[in-house]
C-alpha cells in the first residue's frame, strides 16, 4: 500500500511517495512561496501530489500532510499558521481534495515527527514515547499505545510550550520561561552571544565579532568538539533547562522514552548527557526506571514519512 506525504513548511514543501513497509520511494521538494499568498502554496501542494501520482504506478490510498499551527480535530483544517502571510483558517485538506481528487489528512507537523518515528524510526520498538523536536523552536508529540495523544481538541503536544522559569524568556508564545526561550535555535543562539561577550579571548569571540548574527548552535558543538570550554558550557546549560522540561512532561504524562529530533539535537551528547543528568536528579523515584534519550536516527525524512503513515493507517 502507498500514500503521500508532505511537509509544509514556512521555506520548502517536502514530499514523498511512501510504501507502507518499504518507507520513501521517491521525493522531491520545492520552494513554499509563502510570501505570495494562499493561493500560491495551494498550487505548490497540488503540484506536489500530482508528480508523484504521475511518476507511480501504484495505487494511491491517500495524501497526509504535515503542517504548522493548530489542527481542527477531524484534521481537516489549519488554524492561523506560522511562518504563512494570508492563512487563516484554511480548509487545506478539502481544498486539495478537490484539486487532486485524493483524500487528505491534516496532522501537526511535529506530531508527524513522532508518528514517523514510531512507524519507521527509533520509536519503532516503543509503544509509547515522547518526540522532542529541537530546531527553530521547539515542538513535541506524544506517542501513546502506538498512536498520536491529541487532546480533546487536538491541539495537545505543544510541549516547547510548557514553562520551567516563571520569570524567565518570552518565545514565540505568550507563554513566560518556555523551553522553546532556552532551546529554540535563534533563542539558543541569542544566549549564546549574551555569554560570548563576557569572553573577548575566546575563540568564538574571536571568530564573530561583527557578525554574532551568523552564530547558529552547530557552531558552538563543533567549537565543543575542539574543546572550546565556553561552549561546552552554553550547551551544558541549555541541556539542563531541557532536563527540566522533561521531568514535568514525565511526572505528568507517565512516559518514560524521549525521542529527539530536530537540528539542535546534533549538539548530541553536549545537550542531551546535561538533560539525562538533570532529569535524573530530579524525577521522583519510581519514575526513573526505564527513563531514556533516545536520538532519532530518520532526520528530516520523519515528517514526511509520518505525513503518508497518516494517510495509511487513516485511507
């Protein structure tokens, strides 16, 4: 059996013909366009769907796609997307039924992270998990007894959004002291610059004065790679307000695997030996047995890859 999987993004639209057992067959991947409009984007999706039905000989049970924002319960529609100038409340899902003539669903994309995860990835094993997604925020998704937790209305998951310092770093959100203030690329990268400043003779100092804007993490794990301390402690820290986060979301939700994703998690060991420690020391005891970080091995290719499991668990 074979679906459709696409990754709506604010930059690019990730898509990929996917076998139920055999995972990508073929993909491709385009430029969103945002900044011209709704109608626009649509004909991308639709352009997207189409080369991959013409180039497969296989029967098509349906499209899921992958998008930012909120999802309305049936998954047929996204509410006010990021990243997306003139979305609103877009019935996406029906709108390229009819261009298509092909059934889709809508998910959250950081929710199809951790489906494709459990479908073709390091959740594979685990029945139940919880994705973390690092990159330029911070996402999540719950994985339980093998299927995407979404609430009452659908929206549960949004776990860079959970606050570990009431005094602390305003993200995208409203929300006060969010992980995604600590953990979110450019929020990672702002404190990063805050702390280089104090340290004129550090090599990274060195290495950006007059463009700390082009600091990014990647270039603080391969300054902790060299044995740059500074780095190592910026990360360090960064994995302890990510420990934080974790003992909540598993004091309450009783899960005890963490899977990561997400560009910032190939800061590997720098980020997440910090956050294993830090959840350790503060998870009340019966909790921390079976308690694991787990690095998703699939990258990107997740979200596409959860987008078509949508659409064959669900056509």
């Amino acid at each position: 059996m074979y679906a459709i999987g696409l990754d709506l993004g604010g930059t690019n639209i990730k898509s990929g013909l996917v076998h139920k057992t055999d995972g990508i067959i073929a993909n491709n991947s385009s430029p969103t366009n945002a900044q011209n409009g709704l109608e626009s984007t649509l004909t991308t999706l639709t352009k997207a769907i189409k080369e991959l039905q013409y180039h497969s000989d296989n029967d098509i049970c349906g499209v899921g796609i992958g998008a930012p924002g909120m999802i309305s319960y049936d998954r047929k529609t996204v509410h006010n997307p990021p990243n997306l100038p003139g979305w609103d409340v877009v019935p996406l899902a029906d709108e390229l039924t009819k261009r298509t003539g092909l059934p889709v669903l809508l998910e959250n994309d950081a929710n199809l992270m951790a489906l494709g995860s459990a479908r073709f990835g390091s959740g594979k094993i685990h029945d139940n998990f919880i994705m973390i997604t690092l990159g330029t925020g911070v996402g999540g998704g719950i994985i339980y007894q093998n299927q995407i937790f979404r609430g009452v209305t659908g929206a549960a998951g949004e776990l860079g959004h959970v606050t570990i310092d009431y005094n602390g770093r305003r993200c995208n959100s409203s929300v006060t002291g969010a992980i995604e203030g600590y953990l979110g690329q450019r929020f990672l990268s702002s404190i990063a610059v805050e702390n280089i400043l104090n340290y004129p003779d550090n090599e990274l100092f060195k290495a950006f004065t007059g463009k700390f804007e082009t600091l990014e993490p990647l270039h603080l794990t391969n300054a902790a790679e060299k044995g740059n301390t500074l780095a190592i402690e910026i990360l360090h820290d960064a994995g302890k307000q990510l420990g934080f986060a974790l003992v909540n979301y598993i004091h309450i939700l009783d899960i005890r695997k963490i899977i990561v994703s997400g560009g910032v998690s190939k800061a590997g060991k720098w980020i997440l030996d910090a956050a294993y420690e830090t959840a350790m020391q503060q998870l009340m005891p019966p909790f921390k047995t079976d308690f694991e970080i787990i690095v998703e091995s699939l990258g990107n290719e997740a979200a596409v890859l959860g987008a078509a499991s949508l659409a064959l668990d669900n056509f």
